[in-house]
C-alpha cells in the first residue's frame, strides 16, 4: 500500500451518470475518499445529488474494480483501479 496518488478511472452507472453526462472520469488519488472529491471539483452535478459532505448519499454504491462494494473514503487505490459509482437501484 502507498500514500501516492495513482491515477483511476471513475465510471458512473444509472443516475450518476445522468447526472454526469459522460460515461467515466479519470482521476488522480490516493484513496476513494481523494477520488471522491476529485468528481465532486470536476463535476458539481454529481456532487449535488450523489454526495453529503463527501460521503456516498445511502442510494448510491461505489464498487471498486467490480469485486468489491465500499463507502469507506479510506480505501486505497492502486494504479489503474476502476471505481464505478451507481444508483443502488441499478440493474442488469
């Protein structure tokens, strides 16, 4: 694990992507927490209605590289990670 800032990919699924109006961002941050607020700067759309005081809002789910399902702004990040940020509602 390391304290760098690596560079990822942030998808959005379902409102956020709406609410994004691209299908992805990339990123530079060391942790989930650092890539939140990250998107929350690039895209204040996303901010408003997917985020409170830079916490994931309950209705919406970040899963990291599609294996793991987190809200904890402390999950480290390694080079070239996926985190897809989704609607709780999304299906497939």
């Amino acid at each position: 694990m390391t304290n760098a800032s690596v560079r990822v990919r942030v998808e959005f699924f379902g409102v956020p992507r709406l609410r994004a109006g691209v299908p992805s961002l990339d990123v530079t941050a060391s942790d989930l927490g650092l890539a939140f607020a990250a998107v929350c700067e690039a895209l204040p759309e996303v901010a408003a209605s997917c985020f409170t005081d830079g916490e994931l809002r309950p209705e919406y789910l970040a899963s990291l590289n599609g294996n793991t399902f987190t809200r904890d702004p402390a999950t480290p990040l390694n080079e070239g990670d996926s985190v897809m940020l989704l609607s709780a509602d999304v299906g497939g």
